[in-house]
C-alpha cells in the first residue's frame, strides 16, 4: 500500500493552514451540510469538523486550488471547470505526499490532464505546484510571493501571425492566432 505515514499528515495540514492565512483566508472547522466536506465562505476555508487527517489533508487542497486559483480569476472560470481543476489538484498533490486510495500505477500526470483544456492544465499544474511546496516547505511565505501578479507581456504581431507563449516554470507551451494586429 503506498501510505503516506500518518505522523507527516499533520505537518503537512499545519503548513498548508499557515499558507492559507498568509493567502488570507483562515482554515476553521465546523458542521456542514451533509456531503460537503469542505467550501469556501465569507473568505475563510471551512472544513467539516471531525474528518480524517487524509481528509483534511486534500479538502484542504481542493478548497486552497480554488482560493489560489479561482477566486480572483478575470474573467471567472466557470464552476464546472473550478471543480474539475480542484478535484484534479486534490489528486496529483494526493498522489504527491502518497496520502488517499493507492494506485495501481504511479501518478501520470498525462492521463490526469488528457481532458482538460490548456488553460485549465497550467492552472492545475501550477496550483499543484504552489500547494506541494507549501505543504513540504517551512518557506510557505515564499511561496505566496510567487502567487503575486507577475509583469505584463507585450506583444506586437501582425494579423494572421501565430505568437507561441511558453511557460518554463510550468512545462507549458500554447500558441494563439490573431484575427488582427494588436
């Protein structure tokens, strides 16, 4: 079985509450509706009071992908793809810290993003990224520096030009075609 050992999870749930505080939005725990483990509400994360140390490990995941990701989003993405990407999160940073079900194989990061469309596979990519390092790291302060809005790009094409955007931190490589001169 491919466990994480228990006494890691509080750690790592330490470290990713502190994440969330600096991000601004505190973790408490309380009673929920039933079926929901976890939501975001008024700017806090709220996790349904007595989950396991696993469970609160990646719903605590789930709902940081969304505040990191999501709620300052312009424009907004839709619900279904918020979801989506957290659940997506929730499994590659499960997989990560070997925390949730066992796999049968190791984590394919192909097969986890073969139907997301390639915004949604950079979000997800680097959601994943930014929760992993909080959640290993005492550095969770220097993780949130990396969360702040990078410089504008500037792009000066012509019509019909195909410009190529690639994204090294992330492994992410996309392209896009004018319709008309910017």
């Amino acid at each position: 079985m491919r466990r994480v050992r228990t006494a890691k999870l509080p750690a790592y749930i330490r470290r990713l509450e502190h994440f969330a505080e600096l991000c601004g939005v505190p973790v408490v725990r309380n009673s929920l509706v039933a079926g929901v483990l976890g939501q975001i509400e008024e700017r806090r994360i709220v996790l349904r009071a007595g989950l396991s140390l696993e469970q609160q490990l990646l719903t605590l995941v789930h709902e940081l992908t969304h505040c990191i990701a999501h709620c300052k989003s312009s424009p907004p993405v839709n619900r279904t793809v918020c979801e989506y990407e957290a659940e997506a999160v929730e499994r590659w940073v499960g997989a990560a810290l070997k925390v949730g079900p066992p796999a049968d194989h190791n984590l394919d990061a192909a097969t986890l993003l073969e139907d997301l469309l390639a915004c949604s596979v950079r979000r997800v990519r680097w959601a994943s990224h930014v929760i992993l390092k909080a959640a290993t790291d005492n550095e969770s302060a220097a993780t949130l520096e990396r969360l702040q809005p990078q410089a504008p790009v500037e792009i000066d094409a012509a019509a019909r030009e195909e410009v190529v955007l690639n994204d090294e931190l992330h492994g992410v490589r996309d392209f896009i075609r004018l319709t008309q001169a910017l």
